[in-house]
C-alpha cells in the first residue's frame, strides 16, 4: 500500500475545471452569440485573471454583492470593450446542468484522507451557489472547506490560500499542493509558497500529484 509522502500532507483542490468540468461550454455559447472571442467574454464577464480588485465579479465572487444585480453592473463593461449584452449573459453561465462531476476526483480524495492526507476545497464561489457545491461537493470529504463568498477573499488573494493554510493547521506553505486550472490562481499560490499543479486534464493531473506524492 502506497504511504504518505514525508514532506507534502495536505492536497488542497479547486472546484470549476478540476472537481467539475470547466465553464468553457457557457463562455463559447455566450460568446458565439455575442460575435466575440470566449476569452474577450471571459475577461468583460470575470475580470482580471491575475488580480482581485473592484470587478463586479470579483465582488460577487468575495459576498460583497448579491448575484442579482450582477448581469446591471457588467453591462457598462462590455459595452465599453465594445459588446451588446443581451441581458442574459449571467443567467446563462451560471445555468444549471451546464457541467458534470468528476467523480474520479471525488474518489482521489477519499483516498487521499484514507492516506493521511489533509484535505481542503478552495472555490471563488457565490453565495447563491453555496447549496448546490455543497451536494455536488460534500463538506464531509474535506478536513477545511474555503467558499470564497463566506470567507471575503478569493484566489488568487495571498490572504485566502494563508486562511486554507490555517484552517488545516499547517504553518508550512510548502506541506500543502493546490490543484487548480486558472494559472492566476497558481501563481497567487506560488507567491505564498504552496506546491502547484496547473490543472487541464483532471486524469493527468491527479497522476501529476501521485508522482508528486510517491505513491
């Protein structure tokens, strides 16, 4: 039976494009729709990758704003980047049924804690949402659960990956992986010295981390 790697002892894992599927789908619908590129939609629709600041998104994403008046404060933006909104651009990407679980990543954590590996999610998250990760999700396969909505941080904010470190109880950044698809987030992570795993294929990356843990 594989043992615990010596240094890393806890896995800390995303939720959008790792646990689940990646939003891609709706951004290229959406996108498609509007005669624009997925990664100009992107960027109008959730802001800078590589910084938190004032974006309605980023704002959702920290609980500071309610999801309903998302779609209003976005339109300015996309009109100034030189697209029409149609009024239902964040009805659409939030949709539900619009993603599927990974449940081979759910099992790699189970396994994991039967290891003795700590356990963290850590999601930019929207409190509307809060319900449906918790059953797409369970809080139980976790020993720290990190909503950006209920925390008022988010990746890749130095704060929140030093608030995950905490809730495990780990005072080395180094004794903790994340595993994550946005590259801003990464480097969030890197910058507070946690181990990273640049997530685009699911499978590949959890054979990224087995070889990472030894086992």
């Amino acid at each position: 039976m594989a043992t615990q790697s010596t240094d890393i002892s806890a896995v800390i894992f995303d939720f959008g494009g790792v646990i689940i599927t990646p939003i891609t789908r709706q951004i290229g619908m959406i996108a498609e729709g509007l005669g624009c590129s997925a990664a100009e939609l992107h960027h109008v629709m959730m802001g800078p990758q590589f910084e938190s600041g004032n974006h309605p998104w980023h704002r959702l994403e920290r609980g500071e704003i309610p999801m309903e008046v998302l779609q209003e404060l976005l339109e300015p933006i996309a009109a100034e980047a030189g697209m029409t909104f149609r009024g239902d651009e964040v009805e659409k990407i939030l949709a539900p049924g619009m993603y599927e679980v990974n449940t081979f990543v759910l099992e790699k954590i189970s396994e994991l804690r039967g290891r003795g590996y700590k356990t963290a999610l850590l999601s930019n998250s929207i409190r509307e949402f809060r319900p449906k990760l918790e059953e797409d999700v369970p809080p139980h396969l976790f020993d720290a659960y990190i909503d950006s909505s209920h925390v008022g941080m988010r990746k890749p904010e130095h704060e929140i990956f030093r608030h995950t470190l905490g809730a495990l109880g780990l005072e080395e950044a180094s004794r903790a992986v994340l595993l994550d698809d946005f590259a801003g987030n990464l480097a969030g992570a890197t910058a507070v010295g946690l181990r990273t795993i640049h997530v685009k294929n699911p499978r590949e990356a959890l054979d990224e981390l087995d070889a990472l843990l030894g086992g």
